[in-house]
C-alpha cells in the first residue's frame, strides 16, 4: 500500500510539472502580447493627439540615435516635420519636451519678418557641412550636432554658441518658396479686423518671392507618395504639403488666397490623372471669381504614363534617383507656359435618349480603338485586384500583355466603316483603320511621340498650346508598337480646332486621358475650353525635342 501511494504522488507530481511546463510558456507568450498590445495603443495615443507628425517604425534606416536619452535606436518614432528621432520609451517625454514646427506662429520679439532658429540635435542629414567651420557634421555614433528645420544649416556642437541660438532665421536656400508661419499669423489677423493692405507684411512685399505648394497622390504608380510628402513637410512649412487621398485639391488650392495675386506654384506629385484632377479645382476657382489667384503648375511624374509630364520637360517617371532638393530648385527656375484643355462631349444616338451628353475635360488625348482597348483592359483587371498594380514595371507588361493579344485577336478592326470623321466641318475620306486618336500633346502612349513618327516625313509641328488638335489614325495595336520604336509613322488625318466624331453602329473602347470606357452609338465632339497655367522645365529635353525646338 505504501509502494502504491509513492507511485501515485509520483504521478501527481510529473502531472503538475507537465502542466506547469505546458501553462508558463503560454502565459508568457499570453502576458507579452498583452503588453505589447498595451503598448501600441499608448504608442498609438501619442500619436493621435501629438502636434508631431509621427511615424512608428520596426527598423530605421540609417544609424539613429534617441532625442531624449541619446541611446542608439533601432526602432521607435520619427517626425516628419521636424526630424525628431526618439526610442519608443522615451516618445512621451519627447512629445512633452520638444516642439514641432509652427505652421503659424507671431514673429520673434514683435518684428516684421523675423524668426529665430528652430535647432534640434543629433541625427543631422549625411555630407551636412558646419556653417561655422565648414567641416562635416555627424560623423561621430552618438547623438551630436544641431540642425535647424527651417534653413537646414547644421552646426557641430563645439561649433555652437550663443549668438546662433538667437539670430533670426533667413530660412535657407529654399527662402522664396516657403511660407513663414509669421506670415500666415500676420495674414489671419488682418482678415480678422477685415483689412487688405497684405503688401506690407513679410515676405508679400518681397519681390522673388514665389511659394509652393506640393500636392501628393500617395496612390499613384510606384507608392513613393508617403516617402515624399515627409520629404517636403521637412523642406518647407508643413502647412504647404497635402496629401490628396485626405483632402481634396479644391480645398488645398484655397491657400493661394492667402498669396499674392499669380505668385503661387503647384507642384503636383502623381500621374496625369492626378494633375488633370488638380486641373479641374483650378477651373473651379476660375468660376468662384478667384482668376487672380490662379497658381502654376508643376508636376513630378508617378503614374505609369506621364505623357503630360515629359511633354512639360519634367521626365516620363520619377523613381527617387533625384533629391528633392533639387527638385524644388528645378520648380524654382521653371518658366510659365499655356496648356490648352479641351472639353469632349459624348452624346448618345436615339430617338427616345433623355440622357445628358456625357462631358469630359481633355489634358493629353482622345482616342478609339485598340489603345483605348488596352486601358479599358487594363483598368477592369486593376479593380479586381488593385494591390497588385503597385509598380510603373508592372503595370506596363499588363498592357504590353493586353496590345500582344489585342495584335492576334484585333477586336477594333474596320474602324473606318463604323465612323465619321469631321475636321473643322470637313469631312474626312478615312483609309482602312483600327483606331483614331486625337492629339493635344506632344507624347502619348508612355513616351511615343505619335504625329511626328520617325520624323522623315514633312508634317505641320504640334504644339500644346496653339488651339489645335492632331488627328491620326494607327492600323492596329502592332502598328502602334512600331511607331513607339520608330519603325511606322502614323496615318496623319489633319489638324482641327473642332474635332467631330460619329460612331455609327456596334460598342467601341474609348478613352479620355487614360479613362476608358466601352460606348455605343454616339457622336463625340471635342471643342476648345480654356488654357492651363503650367511650368516647363527645359532640362528633361530629349534630343527629339531639341530638334523640333530648333525647327521652330
């Protein structure tokens, strides 16, 4: 009996062991979770109510050292205002111990147009240079040196004295495109006792001064729209930067208000589709009586196409390889030109058809046929399943996909015997085509320039803001392919102020700056509407439009 009670407190005893070993783990695996759970939604509170714009991260990408305890962090929160760097203990003492930057602020000491540094230590840019000595800064791993958010000078800390910390700011290279948070301060008392003499507050009085304002599609082409809106609150005042998938244009575009009448400058970062949407907000403007206020527009490139951007002299795609420094400074020297926009009607055949005549604003091109195909393919696969469409590379093999089929199946073919063709009123005799596309630029299709072809031929030139349209017509989508690699020259049917198009029988793809659409029988006319106000950089010219320029 004895024996037999040893041997089942035994068994109770591996029992409770077994059940202890199998129970700890989980309870620490249970207990860790719940802290950290606990963890991200005080992480999360911070952020929420914080006057910094912090962004949490696993691993930073570059050697980073706390603001507050000055240990070296792999993971925790940075400002993308201010460039604030802190582990994620320390995130509440530093939302509590270091200010953000001031959007709007009063000047320092009472006097018109001036601020004093804004300087935060450690964790300067890469290749930054002391002002004082001029040697470089940042090079020792540990938390070192001072940069200020305004003016981005930087200053080793031996370097550091007394007179830097209250001199006023001169706000840097970027001078004549920030907005001075005493200048918005200045502007919104003056609204409120209801006077107007802005010319007298700084930096409205200035003569070079021309501020921008950045515009940002976070869901255009390669997603690089977070990563550049960070980059542009760090530059400039983070009152001037906008996210559209937030806020839409027309709201955004009310701060030129605040400017000074024709000095404001948009720089639109995104694809065509994303500046055309700008571009109508503008037009809005125009009907609120708000002409005078009307800023210019630039654009960096983040569609899949861009043929408006490289048009503009601003590049078929931008993928990081240029700083935004430099991207500001190329905004900064870019000269004012016109854009004509176009108004498209659709207006459906029937005898019985109430419905309104569908209108659309034209910026690139109009076309029927197997380019209008590929987008309208293109498009109904990118709504099934839109997370794969995050790549400019991707994006164009799914339409070289679509043109390889559309060469076998050809589903546009004998165009010319289900339309009519009317340039300025004149009917036009039409070869045997698959499509027709009305030009109002110079690049389409992702950087072909179609009416010139392969250039060996003599052609009227094309110009974007003359008030004429190029039609051209293109055998097939293999046609179309020749053309881009300057094989093939297109069908070139004439140039109009007024384009008239009836399609007579049977649904065909269309598409207007890249929105497609399957339409029935209709009658499509394309009539002048206004002029853009844009900004051309002449240093993406290609030798193609150095050519053409010296032919002008």
């Amino acid at each position: 009996m004895e024996g037999s009670g040893d041997a089942a407190r035994a068994d109770w005893r591996l029992a409770l062991w077994t059940l202890f070993s199998v129970l700890l783990p989980v309870l620490i695996t249970a207990w860790c979770s719940f802290q950290r759970s606990r963890r991200q939604l005080l992480i999360r509170d911070i952020l929420r109510k914080s006057k910094h714009d912090w962004h949490y991260t696993d691993l930073f990408g570059q050697p980073s050292y706390c603001s507050v305890c000055a240990q070296h962090i792999l993971r925790g929160a940075f400002c993308g205002c201010c460039g604030l760097r802190v582990g994620e203990r320390c995130l509440r003492k530093a939302d509590q111990r270091f200010p953000c930057k001031e959007v709007a602020a009063r000047a320092a000491r009472g006097a018109a147009g001036s601020r004093p540094h804004h300087w935060v230590r450690g964790n300067v840019p890469l290749c930054s240079c002391c002002v004082v000595c001029r040697q470089q800064c940042g090079t020792q791993p540990k938390l070192c040196d001072y940069r200020c958010v305004w003016c981005q000078y930087t200053v080793h800390d031996e370097c550091m004295v007394d007179c830097l910390r209250t001199e006023d700011c001169t706000f840097g290279e970027f001078k004549d495109l920030i907005i001075p948070p005493y200048y918005l301060s200045a502007i919104n008392q003056m609204r409120k006792e209801k006077r107007t003499s802005y010319e007298k507050v700084v930096p409205y009085c200035r003569k070079h001064w021309m501020p921008v304002m950045v515009l940002a599609n976070t869901r255009s082409g390669n997603n690089m729209g977070e990563t550049l809106l960070g980059e542009f609150k760090m530059l400039l005042n983070p009152v001037q930067v906008f996210d559209l998938s937030k806020i839409a244009p027309a709201k955004a575009l009310q701060l030129c208000t605040w400017l000074p009448c024709n000095a404001a400058r948009v720089l639109v970062c995104g694809g065509d589709g994303t500046v055309g949407w700008v571009l109508d907000a503008i037009d809005e403007m125009k009907i609120k009586g708000q002409e005078r206020y009307i800023p210019q527009v630039a654009i960096l490139p983040l569609g899949t196409g861009n043929d408006l951007s490289n048009t503009l002299g601003w590049g078929a795609g931008y993928a990081g390889e240029v700083p935004v420094e430099q991207i500001l400074r190329n905004v900064m020297e870019a000269d004012g030109i016109k854009l004509d926009r176009w108004k498209v009607q659709v207006t459906n055949k029937g005898y019985y058809n109430l419905r309104k005549p569908k209108v659309f604003t034209m910026n690139n091109y109009f076309s029927i046929g197997p380019d209008a195909l590929m987008a309208l393919n293109f498009h109904a696969h990118r709504e099934k399943t839109p997370s794969l469409f995050s790549s400019r590379i991707i994006n164009k093999a799914v339409y070289f996909f679509y043109g390889t089929k559309d060469c076998l199946v050809q589903e546009c073919k004998d165009l010319n015997k289900k339309v009519e063709l009317e340039l300025d009123g004149e009917r036009i005799e039409l070869p045997n085509l698959e499509g027709i596309i009305v030009l109002n630029i110079g690049y389409w299709g992702g950087g072909c320039r179609l009416w010139e072809g392969m250039g060996d031929e003599p052609y009227p030139l094309a110009r974007h803001d003359d008030g004429l349209l190029e039609v051209v017509g293109v055998h097939g989508s293999f046609h179309c392919a020749q053309i881009q690699v300057k094989l093939a020259n297109p069908v070139r049917l004439g140039q109009a102020h007024t384009v008239r198009l009836i399609l007579k029988s049977s649904k065909m793809p269309m598409q207007v700056d890249g929105e497609p659409w399957a339409q029935g029988p209709c009658t499509v006319t394309i009539t002048h509407k206004t002029h853009a106000l844009m900004l051309y950089h002449s240093g993406e010219q290609t030798d193609d439009d150095d050519a053409s320029s010296l032919s002008e």
